[in-house]
C-alpha cells in the first residue's frame, strides 16, 4: 500500500457523475483497509469537528441533520437560524443523510463564518459480492469564489469517495472538487486535496485498529459557549496585553492560555451562580497575575498573591486598586502560603510573618490553582478547610511538603503513565479522599499542561475529612515551611 496518496492523471475521467452535468474532478486516491461503516464514523466526527483539518476553524453548529429515514423528501423549511440546504443527486447514489453546518472561524475579524451543506450517499442496487461506493459531498452556501473564507478551498463542492470490496476487505478513498467556472485548479487547492484525503485515511485507518480518543474535551462546558466568550475576550484584551507584555516569557502564550481559561471560568460561574450573588475568588499562586486582571476586569471580584512579585503587576494593579500593596484591598499581593494547620511547625520572625497566607478563606470563595506547582496538592485540601470550590491546573510535579518528586503512575488499565499524567490522577486522589465529587475538562488553551480538575460539589460533609490522615497518607509535610521561604528568594519560573 503506497504511503501517500496518489495524484490523478490530469484529464482523468470523472468517478462520480452529477446528474446537474456538474463535473467533479479527481485529484487523489489512496488504497485503504477500512470499511464504509468506518468510513461514515470519520467523516461524521470530520463534520462535526473542522478544527481537525484546519487550525482556523474553532468548531462546527450543526443546523440542520436529517436522514431519509425520517423524511425522504427533505422538506425542510428554512429560516433565520436554519438556512436552506443544497441538495445534489448523482447518478447511482441514493441520499441517506444530510447536514447543515455553520463554520465557526477562530478569528471572526479575519473571515466570516461559513454555512455549508454535507450530503452522506450510499451507491443503489449493490450486492455483497461486488465492490460499493459510499460518498460524503461538501456543498459550501455561496454564489462565487470571492465568497469563500480564508479557511475554506475555493471551490464549489468537495467529495470523499470511498469503494470497497467486501470479497477482498480491500478499497480505496478519494477526493474531487467541483471547480468555479471562473476559478480552477491551484497549487494551494491542490495541496488542500492532498491534506485532505491523508486525514480521511489516517482517521480511517485509526478507527479500523480501535483507536479511541484519549481525552475527551467539553464535558463541564459546551465547546459553543466557552469558544464564544473566548473570542469575545481575545478581540477585547488581546493585541493591548501582547503589546504591553514586560516578563522575558512568551506574551501570544500567556496571553491566549489565560483568555482560554478565562472563558471556561466565567461561563462554569454562570452555570455555578445562575441563582445567586458570586462569591468572589482567589488565585493561589498567581504568577504574572494576568488572570486575576481579565477576571477583574470582567466584573468579578477576587485577588491573588504568589511567594514572589512580577513585574507585570504594576501593569495590572494600577488600573484598578488604590489600595497599598498587600492590603487586603489590593488585587495582587507578596504571600507565602502556610496553612494554618502548619503553623505551629516553625516560629516565624516578624518580617516574613507579615507576608504569610494561612490558606484560610471565607466560606464559599472561589479557590484557582493555575499551574501552581507547590500549591497543586494543598488545593483541594484548602478548599475542604474552608468550604471552597476549586479549579485546579496542574503543571509541575511536587508533594505537601514542596519537594519535587514523581507521583506513582496510575494503576488502572488504560490510563497513561507519564509524568503530567501521574500527577494529575495523584492530585484527583487527593481530592477524592477530601470528599470531593471530581470533574475534569481537558481546556482548550496553547499548553500541554491543559487539565483543569474542578471540585464544585462534595460527596460528603467537610466536617467529617480527617485532613491530617490525608497529609499523611500523601507523604507528609515536613520541610514545607523552608520549602516555601525558598521560594520567596528564587527566580519566578516561566508561569
């Protein structure tokens, strides 16, 4: 079986034939192992998910999905929200399923959104002993080239072939564009074509061998909503943050991790306090304070402090408090955290007693913890102190006592046992031994280290944890406290 795809002779004839007289050219074919029925699988999550296939694209509103079988004259009456749907016949093809779909652009400044037609065939009059077709059809709703978005081919139609001999298991998947009058073939479209067909295939040939998603993202927050409030705060604070960024790091980073986790948390807040008044948050462990200031800006009341100052903060305090720095009025302050149940475990002199956190918070207080690295495992233990509900984002390895070290990887069968991964089923543990009902979303922000763990809901009353027995069942806690005045003397990592 080649590797890649092979190209079409040019002039070949058309495979498919539009009873319109429309000609659909053929650009690549490749032989494959893999069914209709998982060639239907990858093309449904392909429509459903175009960020696969281009990085411009955030995600797909499905408007309109019917099959034959529930109305096999596609009446299907159109309105604002559900435009009207282009339908093709072709000559032995029978129409089984179709779909409307609106494209939603990452950046909606650069190129509208793009409504489109995906029309699903199965070929007619096929026995088993011979080789049948199956095709899925792109009809994007537009009256000329110049319509068509940046992230689109320029072209009239799309078409993904497949063919299969079920005497052999053996078939091939292909790809034909139905061209412009006024705007043929190109280099660019040709390499669309290319890119195309290969992602068909290898999702293809992935679903054949088993292959099931890893992670599953979306599963706290619809995708729509928090992709909405993304671009709306990315448009909103975006280009002024990257211009005025003063840390050494990455500012198109930072920035569009914290928008992404931004967006997540005001809409899981809306779902959270639909019904009553928010209760403010703290950020643990803030680092550049750059979420604390989109938080703040966006209408919610909270703080956050970290053991070492940045220099951004004279960026994102002024603009909004006129209290001194670590008053109890000041958004982003110098602390250590040392929990209270630690405290009696070294006499602090006067000077550092001033700048320490004892972790306690008013009762119902937003607990983030964004990459916060000492402070990751004490999450959910502060949170069950206080009676808090907490977002955790783990990134570096550490344990209660702030040491760095490796969690064991995880004994159930199925789970990764990389670092990052270990850590981030230790910490859930943690969490769960606390009484916490733990939720996971994979977040959609520029980092691998992209796991958010949500505690919002308790199997179980606080009162009854015993948290010293958790400190140490995880390890214990000695050396914390000079671990955490390190910190106040050290260089800020990167986060």
């Amino acid at each position: 079986m080649s590797s890649v795809p092979e190209p079409f002779a040019e002039g070949s004839p058309s495979l498919i034939i539009d009873v319109s007289g429309a000609t659909w050219t053929p650009l690549f074919r490749k032989q494959c192992s893999f069914d209709r029925g998982n060639f239907f699988k990858v093309m449904d999550n392909l429509i459903r998910n175009p960020n696969i296939n281009s990085s411009w694209l955030f995600r797909a509103d499905i408007l309109t999905e019917l099959d034959s079988a529930q109305d096999p004259t596609w009446d299907i009456e159109a309105g604002a929200t559900r435009p009207e749907p282009i339908v093709v016949q072709f000559t032995g093809f029978h129409l089984e399923k179709l779909l409307v779909r609106r494209l939603i652009p990452r950046n909606p400044q650069r190129d509208p959104p793009l409504d489109q037609t995906c029309l699903i065939y199965h070929s007619t009059g096929i026995d088993e002993t011979e080789t049948s077709s199956s095709m899925v059809v792109y009809k994007p709703h537009v009256s000329s080239h110049s319509d068509i978005p940046f992230y689109h081919p320029k072209v009239k139609g799309v078409a993904f072939l497949h063919e299969w001999n079920s005497k052999t298991d053996e078939g091939t998947v292909s790809i034909h564009y139905h061209f412009f009058d006024d705007y043929g073939s190109s280099e660019k479209l040709v390499r669309t074509g290319l890119h195309l067909v290969s992602t068909l295939h290898k999702h293809g040939e992935g679903a054949k061998a088993g292959y099931v998603k890893r992670v599953q993202h979306d599963t706290v927050i619809p995708q729509p909503t928090v992709q909405s409030t993304y671009s709306r705060l990315k448009k909103t604070y975006a280009r002024k943050l990257i211009e005025e960024w003063v840390e050494v790091t990455d500012p198109t980073k930072h920035c569009f991790e914290d928008l992404g986790i931004a967006a997540f948390l005001i809409e899981l807040w809306a779902q959270m306090y639909r019904d009553s008044p928010f209760p403010g948050f703290v950020d643990i462990g803030c680092g550049n304070g750059l979420l604390v200031y989109i938080l703040r800006q966006e209408g919610y009341s909270g703080w956050g402090f970290d053991a070492r100052r940045r220099k951004s903060w004279n960026n994102f305090t002024h603009r909004t408090d006129s209290a001194s720095e670590n008053d109890a009025g000041h958004s982003l302050r110098q602390l250590v955290l040392l929990p209270e149940i630690l405290q009696s475990q070294q006499k602090l002199d006067d000077e550092l007693a001033q700048r320490v956190h004892d972790g306690l918070f008013p009762k119902g207080t937003f607990i983030i913890s964004n990459h916060a690295d000492e402070l990751t495992p004490w999450t959910p233990i502060l949170a069950t102190l206080s009676d808090c509900p907490f977002i955790m984002i783990p990134c570096c390895s550490h344990d209660l006592s702030g040491a760095r070290f490796r969690a064991a990887a995880p004994k159930e069968k199925g789970k990764s046992a990389s670092a990052y991964s270990s850590l981030v089923e230790w910490v859930k543990q943690i969490a769960q031994d606390c009484g916490w009902e733990v939720e996971t979303e994979m977040l959609r922000i520029p980092s691998t280290r992209n796991t958010g763990i949500v505690g919002r809901h308790r199997s179980g009353s606080a009162d009854i944890v015993d948290i010293p027995a958790i400190l140490r069942k995880y390890g214990g806690t000695i050396g914390y406290v000079d671990n955490a005045i390190k910190l106040t003397k050290t260089t800020p990592r990167g986060h």
